[in-house]
C-alpha cells in the first residue's frame, strides 16, 4: 500500500464497461487540513468501533469518525445511497461483496484502483475480484465466506460413514442415513447468497461482463449441473423440508435429524449458536467435490470497505481500509466480536483462528477453511441488480424445494426477470 502523505483530489470513478457510470461532489464529512486528515466511515459490523479507536490511536494524522447504521438490507444500504444522492455521504461503508456491483452501476462509489492496486497482493483472489468491476477497484476486502462441510459426527460414526470426498459419495450417505432412520435427512434447502456458494464450486456463474455489456448466466449448462443434482436429493426424498435458519432447523442440528450443512466459515457460530444441544456431535470437513481429482471450494458471504462518490481523501481512505482488513490487532477485534474471517493471506493464522473449539469435539476448525479460502474460484462476479435477483430466485428455489416446479426452472424464470431488470434500468445485457 502507498503511504500517506495524502492528496486531498477527489478521484473520478471512471469505468471502461460504459455501464457504470461515476463521478465527484464534495462531501462535507471528508477534510484535510493543517496536513491531518478526518474522514466519517458507516458501517454494522460488531467490533468496527473498536477497530477504528485502535487505528485513531495509532494514526494521529488520520482521524475516521465511525457511525453505526442499520445493516445493509435493513436500511443502511439505502441510507448510504440516499446521502450520496444528497452530496453528504461518509467517505466510507460497509458494503457486501453481492452488493457492490448494484452500487457502481448507481454511481455511488470511486475508484481508487491507483491507491489500493499495491495491496491487491495481501488478499485472496476471489476477494479482491469482489471489490472490482473491470479495472476499477472501488474498496478494499474485509472479510471472505470460504465453504466447507459442517456434518454431525456422531451420525455419521453410528453408521460407519465417513465425511464424503464427493457429491456422488453425499448422495450415497444421504441415502443411507435415511434408510436407517426416516427422520433424519442430510440436509436442508438452500436459497439465495447459501445457494449461490454451491453454484459458485461448480464454476456455475451467474453474471459475466462482455465488453460493454452484462451478461447473465444463471441458466447455463453449468448451473442445471448444480440444480439437477440437489434436485434428485428431492426426488430421493433425503432432503428436511426445516428452512435453513427456522427454529425447526436449528432443533434438527440439534437433535441429529440434519446430518450436514454446506455453508461458510461463519456458519459455525450460527451452529453453535441456534443447535446448543449438538455441541461435541459435530465436525468440519473439506467441501465434497464433483470429482475426485477437484480441488476447490465455494464462497457465501464476505464485505468490503468501499470508498463512496465525493469521498474528498480517497487516498487516505484507501489507506485506512487497508489497515482496517489487514492489522493483526484490529482483525483480532472483528473476529472476537463479529465472528469474521479475514479476507487477508496472513490473518488466518491469528490466535482466535487456530485453537481447538469443543463444540466440533476439540477439533481445530478453522484449519479446514484456511486450506480451502486460497481455493475459492476467482472468477465469479455479482451482477448489479441483486436485490431483484436473489428475491426472484428466492420464490422459484422455495417452491422447487416443496416440491412445485424445479430448481433448474427457478434458474431460468430468474435469468429472464433478471435480464428485465436490467434493460428497465438502461444497462446494456449481453445476448
């Protein structure tokens, strides 16, 4: 990363897809004056009030007023983008990775790939891809959603079975834990940003960008591969109808009745938190693979600390985002009190990462995710109408889980709503 001292010019959010459009209005909560820099950063996240004392203590030239806002989809993303509206938007915000493209493509964010492009090599690819869109870089990674297998141990041990190596062998325990006893299922149904890290494994993409224009991918060949298969654990019946995150869902990882969830890094405090009842059953193994010789895995979740139109500091911004996603001290602070996994190389071995957890029967866990989040494919790109993407793939995954229509349908009934969309709002799609 370049260090300060700072240039006080705003930067134009250029963009070479002709599908984004940026620019540069003063913001009020940004100044440098006398060679000392104050800046105003939103964000939710637990711990980022800690993490920005610690940086304040540290970087007396620098000072960032953190304010609190409502998560994301609760109000904070449109308060965000209402103050960039009104020219007094903070220099920074929290923004989820699915959920910056949707930003860009408003005009909402800078570009500040000429100060954060020296640092690109302290992340994980796919991390650092979700805070890109072409050649524009509009943040800096915080944290990243790498996947693995979280499956009850001690159903899995009472039928001699092993965590499987691959889908065709989680097929085959899906089937055999169901036969020795109808009501235990090895799993439960996936929507939106879960679902998406299973098509994210497969190389399943959903969005793409083709020179000027979006293209959108839910319905590729690539994606009816992932549906088909979660669609014949339907058929076979081996699938809970408990929604994920319901109380019945936490009761059956409690009780044994789900054996496995493939989920993120994050999902283990989910776990411990909702299936008390579970602690010492439950263990983390490695993603199952489509074939044995595969090695990659999927991600769900993760966010960025974007820079946002008008910011008048970008570089110290830059900056300070940097330090926010990389230092020892203040990622210690995010992990203890917001459960977060550094999108960071070198974070993941700090002390909270590496010690046994007796929930998963002493097992280190976070050993698993550290081998798979280099593994996470990096080519995977959100489009810039999520908010109507996930809510229209909710509808048709929800019923083809009940069993009404498909989830290979549901893909396609969203590629075309999504394709809609995208023309309503003037963004040129890709045939």
């Amino acid at each position: 990363m370049k260090k300060l001292p700072v240039r006080s010019a705003a930067v134009a959010g250029a963009v070479t897809l002709g599908l984004l459009l940026a620019g540069c209005s003063g913001s009020g909560s940004d100044t440098e004056s006398g060679g000392k820099v104050s800046m105003t950063f939103w964000g939710w996240a637990p711990g980022y009030a800690d993490a920005v004392k610690e940086f304040n203590r540290t970087h007396p030239d620098v000072q960032v007023t953190y304010q609190q806002v409502q998560p994301g989809a609760k109000g904070g993303y449109q308060k965000t983008l209402n103050a960039v509206q009104a020219g007094n938007a903070p220099c920074l915000a929290q923004l989820g990775y699915e959920t910056l493209p949707s930003f860009a493509a408003q005009g909402a964010l800078q570009d500040v790939a000429e100060y954060a492009e020296s640092g690109k090599g302290d992340f994980f690819d796919a991390a650092w891809k979700s805070v890109s869109v072409a050649d524009a870089v509009y943040g800096i990674p915080v944290d990243s959603g790498p996947m693995a297998l979280f499956y009850n141990k001690k159903v899995f041990d009472s039928l001699g079975l092993k965590p499987p190596a691959t889908w065709d062998a989680y097929t085959a325990a899906a089937e055999k834990i169901h036969a020795a006893d109808p009501h235990k299922y090895i799993s439960s149904p996936y929507l939106d940003y879960d679902y998406a890290g299973l098509a994210w494994q497969a190389d399943a993409n959903w969005f793409g960008v083709d020179g000027d224009s979006w293209k959108v991918t839910l319905a590729s060949e690539q994606n009816r591969k992932v549906a088909d298969y979660w669609q014949g654990l339907v058929g076979k019946g081996v699938i809970s109808s408990a929604p994920m995150y319901d109380q019945a869902w936490y009761k059956g990882l409690g009780d044994g009745s789900i054996a496995t969830v493939v989920g993120a890094v994050w999902q283990a405090g989910v776990i411990k938190g909702g299936a008390k009842d579970g602690a010492g059953q439950w263990a983390v193994a490695p993603m199952p693979q489509w074939s044995a010789d595969d090695d990659r895995t999927g991600n769900a979740g993760g966010s960025a600390t974007a820079v946002l139109k008008g910011c008048e500091t970008p570089e110290a911004a830059t900056e300070f985002a940097h330090w926010l996603s990389t230092d020892p001290t203040a990622y210690g602070i995010l992990v203890d009190k917001a459960g977060l996994y550094p999108a960071a190389k070198k974070l993941t071995g700090l002390s909270q990462l590496t010690a046994a957890d007796p929930y998963f029967g002493g097992q280190k866990i976070y050993d698993v995710f550290a081998d798979a989040a280099p593994k996470v494919n990096a080519d995977w790109t959100w489009g810039p109408v999520m908010t109507k993407t996930s809510a229209d793939l909710n509808d048709g995954l929800g019923k083809a889980w009940a069993g009404s229509g498909t989830l290979t349908g549901a893909l396609r009934t969203t590629q075309d709503k999504t394709v809609a969309e995208l023309k309503r709002q003037g963004l040129s799609v890709s045939p």
